[in-house]
C-alpha cells in the first residue's frame, strides 16, 4: 500500500500535526507494506528519506501570521508529485489549496482520499479575530465544501465528530492522537532540574508546554498565573515551555516565580520537564485533542484545562476542568493543598489504555487497509 501525507502544518518548531506525521513515520517503518511518502512546503525543493520515509518539500512562502509555517502555492508541482508516486491513499493535513489538487487528480489517478481534520477553524477564529461570528457561517460552509467528498475524515476525538456531523459530514471514523507510554515512564526526573531552574524545593510547579498565542488562550492562563502570584506569592512558579506571538507578555505581566524555556525538540528533555513538574495546566478553548495534556498524563501530572472540546475525553481527573477562569485559579490552589490525593499510576494507566500510540497507530493502521480492501473488491 502506498500512503501519501500532504500538509502545510509541519513545522521544525513542533506542534500537534507534526508529532502526529512523526509518529507515523516512526511506525511505518516497522511495517513492511505500507511506502509512505510525506509532501510538507519547505525553504527549497529538496527529496530526503526519515528512516523508511520519503520527504519531498515544496519551496514556499512563509505565512503572515507564523513565521514557522509555509503554505504550499504552487498546484503544478504538487500534481506531478501525486501523478509520479500513484498513491493508493492521500492524506490531508490541511484544509487550503491541497484539497482542490488532490479532488482534481482524484477521477483520473483512481486513488482514495482522507482528511485529518486537525484544526477547529470556527474556534480559532474566535480566538484570532474580535468579530469571528460573522465569519463563521463561511467557515462552515467551507469545511462542509472541503471535506464532505472526501472518502474518509478521520476526527482525533469524539468531539469533533460530533461537530462535523453537525456540519453535515458524516464519513468520519475517530483516531485519537497516540504517546509513546513507555518512553514516557522509562526517563527519570532529574532532581538537580529544580537547582538548575533556581526552582525552590516548596514550590508547587505549574507548567505550560505549547504555543504562546491567542488561539491558545495565552493571555487569559497569564492573567491567572499573576492573580496566583499576588494571592501566594511564596507558594507557586511557573514553567511555561514554547514560543509564540505573545511571549513578550509573559514579560509584561509576570514580574517573579516564573522560568521561560525555548521549544524543546528533544523527547527526553521535555519528558524530564513534565516530571519536574506537580500539575500541567492549559487554558486552550480552541483544541481538537490536546496532545500535551495526553503526553503530561502519561508522566503521571494531573491537568487543570477548561471543561471544553475534547478535554472530558482526555483527562483523567474530570473535576479538575474548570468552567471559567475562578474556577481555575480555586483548583490549583486545591491541588497545591492536596498533592498526596493524586495517584498518578492512575493517569498513566488512563493514558496507556486509551492513548498509548501502539494502540492509536494500530487503529490507523487497520483503517487504511480496510480501505483498500473495499476498493479492490
């Protein structure tokens, strides 16, 4: 079976579509019918293998509004990459420009088509734009355009099949994102970090790993950090993991107990971060998953999010998700109180039974084949 993957979002700084394009890349290469071939944009034209992958990059322009993304614009030369691999099935990553090459070719070529609908567009625009609402309608109508003759929409949780079914789309099957358990549970904190970090011993270490953006909800989590910080200034410190738009507001509001570290692109190091820390938190309204909540989890944090999206799906301990941002700032207080009430061997094997990539990855897997089964039949 021959897999092609194209996206936009592929990033070398990270995010959730390229840890989900990574891990397929590090399964397929165990598995010996399946020729994968990722086509992400690039600085230049260029062919290159990641173990038994082919990467193929299109030169193209950075985006606007994130100097880590390029946007692939250059319909030609991404037809004749499909026309010369004859793909069994094309994965989209990305809802713009690819979608309409791909359905053009689609007839002709005789390959099937699945969407990874990875970004919730109407929510991003709340978060991005003051007057989302009047936009949404046209969102809607884009998404239902884009992916409803599209032979399969794969959703990365319950929530947003739900919301595709309430555009109109109803060929979706859901495929969580997957963490790799026990690499998680094989790598050891180190109990210098907090020395390292100037992180006293009694502080309760609240950790953000992610895009510093207002897609994110960036802003409102600063907000309750400095509330926290003024209530118990002698209590908390804050370890915010990432890069982004907003990061000179880190600067602007938080004035002490606060360490600010780059994205991190080794495994073992962020790991390390996550089991320094005693609770992770995110004030995201925006996410279809939330993959560092899963791989936080797998390192036995409990998580303090928003009663929102995919998040009841995801988090262990469902009476810490918060319905507004008191709520928030009254439970980290309870979890800094009350840090012996975790089990944290729970949330692990929460994740493992439900999220661990084996599994995901399998169902991934499985999905396809039955694909190209039909077909031939």
């Amino acid at each position: 079976m021959k897999l092609l993957d194209i996206t936009h979002f592929y990033s070398e700084r990270g995010g959730g579509i390229k840890t989900y394009i990574n891990n397929k890349i590090n399964f397929f290469s165990h598995i010996d019918d399946i020729q994968h071939t990722l086509v992400i944009p690039g600085e230049e034209d260029d062919t290159y293998y990641n173990g038994k992958t082919k990467v193929i990059t299109l030169k193209s322009p950075q985006l606007l509004f994130s100097k880590n993304y390029r946007l692939i614009i250059n319909p030609l030369k991404l037809a004749s990459i499909i026309e010369e691999e004859k793909p069994n099935i094309i994965e989209i990553g990305s809802p713009f420009i690819i979608p309409s090459v791909v359905n053009f070719l689609k007839e002709k070529l005789k390959f099937k088509v699945f969407g990874f609908f990875h970004s919730d567009l109407e929510k991003v625009s709340d978060g991005i734009l003051k007057k989302g609402n009047l936009i949404k309608p046209l969102i809607r109508k884009y998404v239902y355009k884009t992916y409803s003759n599209m032979d399969l929409v794969i959703a990365p949780s319950n929530y947003v099949k739900r919301y595709l079914n309430r555009v109109g789309i109803y060929n979706v099957k859901v495929v969580n994102h997957g963490v790799d358990v026990d690499f998680f549970l094989n790598v050891e904190a180190d109990k210098k970090d907090k020395i390292f970090y100037g992180i006293e011993e009694s502080r309760t270490i609240l950790l953000y790993v992610g895009r510093f953006s207002p897609d994110k909800n960036f802003s409102e989590l600063l907000n309750i950090f400095k509330l926290l910080n003024f209530s118990f200034p002698d209590r908390f410190h804050f370890l915010i993991v990432g890069d982004g738009p907003l990061k000179e507001e880190i600067y602007d509001k938080l004035d002490s107990n606060y360490t600010v570290l780059d994205y991190i692109s080794s495994k073992e190091e962020l790991a390390k971060i996550y089991k320094m820390a005693d609770v992770f938190v995110s004030a995201s309204k925006n996410d279809t998953f939330g993959i560092s909540l899963i791989e936080a989890q797998a390192c036995g944090l409990p998580v303090v999010a928003y009663n929102v999206g995919p998040f009841p799906e995801i988090v262990y301990y469902k009476d810490l998700l918060c319905k507004d941002s008191f709520d928030f700032f009254y439970k980290i207080i309870y979890l800094s109180e009350n840090k012996k009430l975790i089990d944290k061997d729970a949330i692990v094997n929460f994740v493992k039974n439900n999220f661990d990539l084996k599994l995901t990855m399998q169902n991934l897997l499985n999905i396809y084949r039955e694909s190209i089964e039909v077909k031939s039949v």
